[in-house]
C-alpha cells in the first residue's frame, strides 16, 4: 500500500503541474488576443507584405510581464524591474502604445513620412502618432518592427480619449503597397470590452509614480523660476517708475 504522505505529494505536484500549464495556456491566449496580422501578396507574387499589430492593453501588459518572469525564472523583485522599464518605455500615462511588425518580400516599400499611413482611430475622431520608430521611414524590405505611439489625451478637449470608447481601431494605409492596394487600406479592431486587466500596484507602479511627482516637481520649479523673473522685471521697473516721479516733483 502506498504511502498516504507520497499519494498527497504526487496530488500536489500534478495539480501543480496543471496550474502551471494552464496559465502558461492562459498567458499565451491573452498575448495573441491583442495581436492582429494581415498578409497580402500581388497576383504575379512579385510583392508579399505580412503586417502584425499588437496593443498593449491592460490585460496584455500584464499578460506580457507574467509570461516573462515565467520563462526566465525571475524573483518578484526582478519582475517588478522588469515591469517598471516596460511601463517606463511604453509611456502609458501619456501616450497608447502599439508594436508594428512589417515583412515585405519582392518589391520594397516606401513608407516615408510613416506618421502619414497609420491612423487610430476612436469613434469617428482620427489621431496621427505622436512618436514611432524612425526606421520605418527608410526603404522597406525584409521585416522591420517597432512601437508606435498615439496621444492619450485630446488635445482640443484634454480628456482621455479611450474614455467610454467601445473599440480601438488602426488603420494602415494600403497605398505604398502594390499587394495592399487592391483590397484597401487595413484596418485592425481592438474590442475594449476584452480588455478585462489592470496594470496595478506594486512596487513598479510606485516607482512610475515617484517618477511622476518628481517630474511635476521639476516643472513646478521651472514655473516658480520664471513667475520669481517676471516679479523681478516687475519690482524693477516700479522702482524705476517711482524714482522718475521722484526726480520730476523735485524739480
């Protein structure tokens, strides 16, 4: 008869094993549901394009950041650097972030200005990027990638603009592409509602925050500098004003 001890351990050790696998499984189904491709090729085969665009939700940064500390190991502390940088580089507090992955086989591509053929769109409002990667204005042939990213505030209204949006769209202008050109431009459908993740607390999310307030601070110095100049000009030129009336009623 088996040991009852070795029985619990083998239980535990399987069911360790399934959980594991199944939020790997999990992991990998919410990386790919924010991940769109599209492939076109010409009739004659002379021109292949193969575009990916990924948006870095909530849920998919979370997703993303797990799937890491998985694969390489990482103690919570190096989870949360990890988390910190990429929350870092991808400027979530000002800007919404996509990666863009191009693969042009046959005749290159021409892209330049970049900024020009890709849109968001929210509703019926339209945004341009407001920072991408800077290869993609150059000669296109083979894969090329990089992030692109679009305000995340309006600029007329100063509201966010995914506020109460049911849906993020990008499009990408078939135009510069012979193999696009004949189905139209691309258009990739993000469904908001999906997005079910938050990027939370921790120590990664404090540290971005310190960031914040340090930045806010240094902005708050650079106006009290320039208001202390102004009151200065100001004092100057009173003075300046006073001591005329002075000379002029001494007179």
């Amino acid at each position: 008869m088996l040991n009852k001890k070795l029985i619990a351990s083998f239980i535990l050790f399987s069911l360790t094993l399934c959980t594991a696998s199944f939020a790997a499984s999990n992991g990998e189904e919410i990386l790919k549901r924010w991940t769109h491709k599209t492939t076109a090729i010409t009739k004659e085969g002379d021109q292949e394009v193969v575009l990916i665009a990924t948006y870095y939700s909530n849920e998919y940064v979370e997703a993303l950041v797990a799937s890491e500390a998985e694969k390489n190991l990482w103690t919570a502390d190096e989870m949360e650097n990890y988390k910190y940088t990429l929350l870092k580089n991808l400027n979530l507090a000002e800007s919404i972030p996509f990666h863009i992955s191009i693969t042009v086989r046959g005749i290159p591509m021409y892209l330049q200005p970049f900024d020009k053929h890709i849109t968001m769109m929210i509703g019926r409002k339209k945004y341009s990027p407001i920072d991408y990667e800077k290869r993609f204005n150059f000669k296109l042939l083979g894969t090329r990638d990089g992030m692109v990213f679009f305000p995340r505030y309006d600029e007329k209204t100063g509201k966010e603009v995914l506020a109460g949006a049911r849906d993020v769209r990008l499009v990408f202008d078939s135009a510069p592409s012979i193999a696009l050109s004949s189905r139209g431009d691309v258009t990739w459908v993000w469904d908001l509602a999906k997005d079910r993740g938050k990027v939370g607390g921790g120590k990664a999310a404090t540290r971005l925050e310190i960031d914040r307030l340090i930045k806010r601070m240094n902005k708050l110095d650079e106006d009290r500098a320039a208001l202390r100049r102004q009151i200065d000009a100001i004092d100057k030129e009173y003075n300046e004003v006073n001591s005329r009336i002075d000379e002029l009623q001494s007179q």
